[in-house]
C-alpha cells in the first residue's frame, strides 16, 4: 500500500539540498526537553534557555500582552514587541505581514498568529486581518501563516532563527494538520526545521458532549526554523 503524506498543503522539499546548522552546545544542569507541560510562557522560557544567546535581537511580532515573556529575563536581548493591535505604550504597532524593519537584521523572530479557525469572524484579528470565514476557512489561516513567514524570513540574518507556534485542527470533521503545512511553507522559504517542541496544557478546559469523531486536540507545537538561504522574492 502506497503511504500518502499527512500534510494538507504543498509536499516538503528534498532534504538533501539542506546542510545542517551548527551551533555551539548549550551546557546547562537541567536538560531542556522537547516536550513541556504548563503553558507558553514555560514553553518559551525552555526555548530562550537553548536558543536566545545574549545580546541577540529578538523580535516578537505578535506580542499580544507578552504572556510567552512572564519567565524570560528579556533585558538580555535586544527585545522588541509588536502586535497589529498593540496593548502597551512600549509595543510598536506593526502587521506581521509589513515589518518595519530592515532586511537581515532580526537574529530571531517569534510569531505566533492568531488561530483563527477558533476565532469567530468578529474578534479583533478577524477584523484586523480582513477574514471573513473566520470559524470555517483553515487555509485562509494557513495563508496568514505562509505571508507573516516569509516577511520574518526577510527580517531575518542569515542562519537567524524563527519560532512558529501552531496547532493541528479539526475542521469540518477533517484533521488539519498544522504542525506539517507549518513546515513545508518554511522549506519553501529556504528555511531548515532545526526543532520542535511540544506543549501539553495541564488541563484540557474541554467540555461537551462525550461523543467524538476525533481526539480532542490539549496540545499545541513549536517549531524553530534557521534561515539558510536568501530573501525570497
């Protein structure tokens, strides 16, 4: 029997044409895992710990109200926040789409867009966004995705790294696996897959019915990618 691929969108690119990153190791009394349990400001804390070396500027591009930065010590970065609908006088109001910032000068960005299939069509980022099938449309979502990507790939230094947060869906009773559309528009942008880590809510907050088609999803992913080639045009 011939093996589809999982993913919903475009087949990932060969990986013969990737030379791997090196990095200097990271030595440290407690291992960092791939897999964490609590929410994402213990995620991301995990993350910085191997990945965010001091004096890098790092730049979050959907800082909403800096929930992933409560266990961060971020006066070690050059840190700057921004979000479409700033919610600080210290976030600059800016569209992941249109980064005001020059190309290759980003050691490492951190999006992680709304997810808007939950989102209903009159939320803030809907109406930001300009969704109208907000609650229906997955590849609208995967679409804001491919375009916040490709603008960091730009900002970014070459070998700089980029921290995507998403989530697999259930979607008109399909499984929509984010997690794998996520990487292959990454790949698409000349981007290597160097890790991904995974966050486990401590509890699930799921409620209803008790029948079900599909596993109820109580995780959520992380995936760092190192930019390896040029600005994509």
């Amino acid at each position: 029997m011939k093996l589809m691929p999982l993913t919903t969108g475009r087949l990932i690119t060969d990986l013969k044409q990737y030379s791997p990153i090196r990095r200097t190791p990271v030595i440290t009394d407690e291992p960092v895992l791939s897999c964490v349990h609590g929410d994402n400001s213990e995620l991301i804390g995990h993350v910085a710990r191997l990945y965010l070396r001091q004096g890098m500027t790092v730049c979050d591009v959907t800082y909403g109200r800096g929930i992933f930065w409560q266990r961060t010590d971020m006066t070690q970065f050059d840190f700057r926040a921004s979000d479409i609908s700033p919610q600080g006088k210290d976030i600059s109001k800016m569209d992941f789409r249109e980064l005001k910032y020059d190309g290759e000068s980003v050691d490492a960005c951190v999006f992680d867009p709304p997810y808007l299939s939950r989102s209903g069509k009159n939320s803030v980022y809907a109406r930001h966004y300009k969704t109208e099938l907000a609650g229906k449309n997955y590849d609208e979502m995967m679409g804001l995705y491919e375009a916040g990507m490709k603008d960091c790939h730009r900002v970014l230094k070459k070998d700089g790294l980029l921290m995507v947060k998403c989530a697999d869906e259930i979607q008109t009773s399909r499984f929509r696996p984010a997690h794998c559309d996520v990487l292959n528009v990454a790949m698409k942008l000349g981007m290597e897959a160097i890790d991904l880590f995974v966050l486990m809510r401590n509890q699930s907050g799921m409620v209803g019915s008790p029948a079900q088609r599909h596993s109820r999803r109580n995780h959520s992913y992380l995936w760092v990618f190192a930019k390896v080639q040029g600005t994509v045009k």
